[in-house]
C-alpha cells in the first residue's frame, strides 16, 4: 500500500512540474480550447519561436522534460564542516548554478 501511495504522489508531483517547466521545454504555453477537438491542434507562435530558436522569452535553452531535470541532477553540492568535536556538522549547499536551474528551482518552488 505504501509503494502505491508513493508511485501516485510521484505521478502527482512530475504533474505539477510539467506544469510550472512549460517556459523551460517546448511545450505550448499558450494551449487554447479548440472548437472541433477533432482537428489538427495549431502551434502557437511562442511555441514556434522556441522550436526554431531553441531559446525561450528570457534566452534560456529550451528542452524537454528529461533534460530539465538531467541538469538539476548535475547540480553539484558543497560540503562544509561547522565547528570541532562533538559540536560539529555538515552544512550541504549547492555550488554556483545555472541559469536554467536557478529558474527550474525558482518556478518548481511556486508549487
């Protein structure tokens, strides 16, 4: 029961994820209710822009969702020691990031 709560809480997150990384992969932001659900879907032209430029609105590299979160697992974390003896402690803190992980982790923190 444990395992399928935490496959649907997965699901759920990559869900919102894929939502809020729109402006970061080449998903149309600007999706509108067609009148025949039948017919062809029209890109937008933002959407188009970032497929011929590879570039969103802010000149950051657009890709897909994999890749999104590919560059935030090369995220590289510093490790610091705080104080000595038995009062001491590990501080993690990530090195200098990217422009497109700081946003990823910016627009993933308005969840």
């Amino acid at each position: 029961m444990r395992n399928l709560f935490l496959c649907i809480l997965s699901y759920y997150v990559e869900w919102h994820l894929r939502q809020v990384w729109t402006e970061l992969t080449f998903v149309d932001e600007e999706k509108g209710v067609r009148e025949d659900p039948v017919s062809k879907a029209e890109r937008s032209d933002s959407v188009k822009k970032k497929d011929s430029t590879k570039d969103n609105a802010d000149g950051l590299r657009v890709g897909s969702f994999d890749g999104v979160m590919a560059a935030l697992a090369a995220l590289p974390m510093n490790t610091y020691r705080v104080g000595e003896g038995e009062n001491s402690g590990v501080l993690k803190m990530p090195a200098a990031m990217t422009a497109l992980q700081k946003r990823a982790i910016d627009l993933a923190q308005t969840i």
